[in-house]
C-alpha cells in the first residue's frame, strides 16, 4: 500500500498572531535602525543642514526600482513602493522637513501626486496657480513644485509648458497619477443636480458620462476641482467632479465614483526644482527647443537624436515669445544629459538650434 503523505502540522490562530507580533517588533526595530542612519547622513553633509540639502532623487529612485525588481508578492508594487516611501519620508524629515509647493487648493490631485513622490511627512504649500508653485521654488520659499503636464485623454496643460520659456528651474522628477473622477454633492438625488464644477481638464474627461447622465446640467469651469468640491457643498442643486480627497475635505457625498470616459485615465506632473541632479539609471530628459528658420528646420533638430538611437517619448509645439507664427518645441527623450550617446546628440543638435534648454534630466516615473 502506497505511504500517507505526511500532513503538515496546522499553526494555531495564536501562533499566527504570535508570529506576526514578532515580525512587527523585528520591522520596527528595522525602521529605528534606518532613521538612525539617515539622521548620521544628515549630521555627516554639516550643522543646521536643511532636506533639500541631502534629498537625493536619483538615489531615492533607485532605492525603488530594487524594491520593484526583488518583489516576490503577494503585495503589490505599488503597495510595497507606498509603505517604503512613507518609510523613506519620515526618516528624511527627521532633521527640516521638505517643504513642496503644488496646485491647490487641499484636495486637489496635485496634492495626491505630492504625496505619492515625496509621502506625507513633507510641508505641503497649497498655491492658487501654477505660475504661483514656479514662484515659491524660484523664490526658495519651497524646495520643490508639483504640477501637472498632461493628462492621457486631453492632452497637454499648456500653462505650464508656457512657464518654461521664462524660468530657471529644472525638472528634476515625474509622477504618474492613475486619476479616477468622481460625482461629488451634499445630497443624493442625481436628478436634482443643475450645475457641475471642475476643473476644464476634468470636464472633458467626463463630457460622455455627463451627456449621458446630466445633458442638461450646466458645466462650469473652474480654477481647481477642490475649489469646485468647495462650491458644491454650498448648494443643494450643485455637484462637483473631483477626487476622493475632495470628497473627505470638503464632506461632499460621492454621488457617482469613476465617470472618466477612458479606463486608463492618468495624468503626468512634473516635480520642480533649482538644479540638475546625478543620473539614476532609467531618466528621462526635457529639452526646449527653437528651429532657425530654413527648410528641413524640424528634420535636422530630430536627426541628431535618431542617429545616436535616442528614443523620443514626446513633443509638443507652443508659440514663442517672440515674433507671430514663430514655435518652439517640447521634447522628452530617454535618457540622461550625462549618457554619452544624448551628450553626443546634443552636441550636434546645438549649432543646428536657435535655441536648446535642458529643462531637466531625472528619474522616470515608478509605478
């Protein structure tokens, strides 16, 4: 007769629950001996150092991705990546914490990108506009600015691309935001709503949903969907599109959760800063550009790049400052600006510009 397998031995519920204490204390005192360390590289760069001092994204982003590659489950990356980034926040702010500037008001997805790239133990700067989030860093009155690019099904924030003509600045991160919009009101009864708030950009992700659900609501744009929650919970007649985030901040009931017409909706925001930062290993670089006026102008600011096997990830054409109908282009390629084969391409992509602006080289975007 062939042997019973041996079975194996079940583990009590309080065992389990034994275990788990024990591998709490063991992640705790893990997590006390990181904070100790950083607070040593703290004290190391010199006295009275602020975040912004030893911050280093490149090495933050690489720190990431070996979590991302040694990742076996069963929790997801993008949970894995919150609890290290969290973790990585607090012991950073130990010392100053990083003081960032974003889109506001409270409860906009400016303030979620924020909290997604740098976590929540940062000084969040809620600004009124997007010229505003440039002026604060400019000013150094924040170490960083978020704000948004472009949106997966409407394209470019024009506004902020326009800042780069006339800014010092560097772009020094990315974020990419899954961004799920919401029906937001005080009441409950969806046929009661005449008016809707949002953001335009928000809007738009939404015009099927809305002529399907509201075709007779007014759509009113406005400054920020937070500042829509806000005046959605001053009337019974209103709602507003906006994320959870509003919902919470400003009491709002979710009359309606995930109306954005495209599954995969995201938006981009790009982290702000005052200078250039060291390779991470998998970087993106911005790259403003004017063509001179001849024939073949375009083709022979991309041929450098499709020489040198460098991948264009994007462009876009806005008005110059200058004179009518003149452009200047925005440009992302992979790579970094200290990758011998970009440095090559931009060594000859120079004498054939008007203009070349690095607008910043920095780690792409993780989850």
């Amino acid at each position: 007769m062939p042997k019973r397998q041996q079975e194996t031995p079940k583990i009590s519920l309080a065992d389990l629950r034994g275990r788990i204490d024990e591998v709490d204390r063991q992640i705790q005192a893990l997590i006390a001996e990181r904070a100790g360390y950083a607070r040593q590289v703290g004290i190391a760069k010199g006295p009275l150092k602020a975040a912004i001092d030893y911050y280093r994204p490149e090495r933050e982003a690489q720190v990431l991705r070996g979590i991302v590659d040694r990742n076996q489950g069963p929790l997801s990356n993008e949970e894995l990546l919150r609890v290290f980034r969290e973790t990585m926040s607090a012991c950073l702010a130990q010392q100053n914490p990083l003081k960032i500037a974003y889109l506001g008001p409270e409860g906009t997805f400016s303030q979620t990108a924020v909290q997604k790239h740098f976590g929540h133990s940062v000084i969040a700067i809620p600004m009124a506009s997007i010229e505003e989030v440039f002026g604060e860093v400019e000013n150094g009155n924040a170490d960083f600015g978020v704000v948004p690019v472009e949106n997966s099904t409407e394209g470019s924030v024009h506004h902020t691309l326009d800042m780069f003509l006339n800014t010092s600045l560097k772009i020094c991160g990315e974020i990419e935001l899954r961004v799920h919009q919401n029906l937001l009101a005080k009441g409950t009864d969806l046929a009661q709503i005449e008016r809707v708030y949002s953001h335009a950009q928000s809007l738009a992700q939404c015009r099927g949903w809305l002529r399907r659900n509201l075709p007779k609501a007014e759509r009113i744009a406005v400054s920020s969907n937070a500042e829509a929650a806000r005046r959605a919970r001053n009337a019974d007649d209103a709602a507003a599109i906006a994320g959870l985030a509003a919902a919470q901040v400003y009491g709002l009931r979710v009359l309606a959760p995930n109306i954005e017409d495209r599954p995969d909706n995201t938006t981009r925001f790009l982290v702000l800063g005052r200078e250039l930062f060291p390779p991470s290993g998998h970087d993106k670089t911005s790259l403003l550009l004017a063509t001179k006026d001849q024939p073949g102008a375009l083709y022979q600011l991309l041929t450098p790049l499709a020489q040198q096997g460098i991948s264009m990830t994007r462009i876009e054409s806005r008005p110059a400052r200058g004179a009518r109908w003149e452009y200047v282009f925005f440009i992302d390629v992979e790579g970094h600006v200290k990758d011998p084969k970009l440095e090559a391409a931009l060594g000859e992509l120079g004498p054939a510009a008007a203009q070349l602006q690095v607008l910043g080289s920095y780690p792409a975007a993780i989850v």
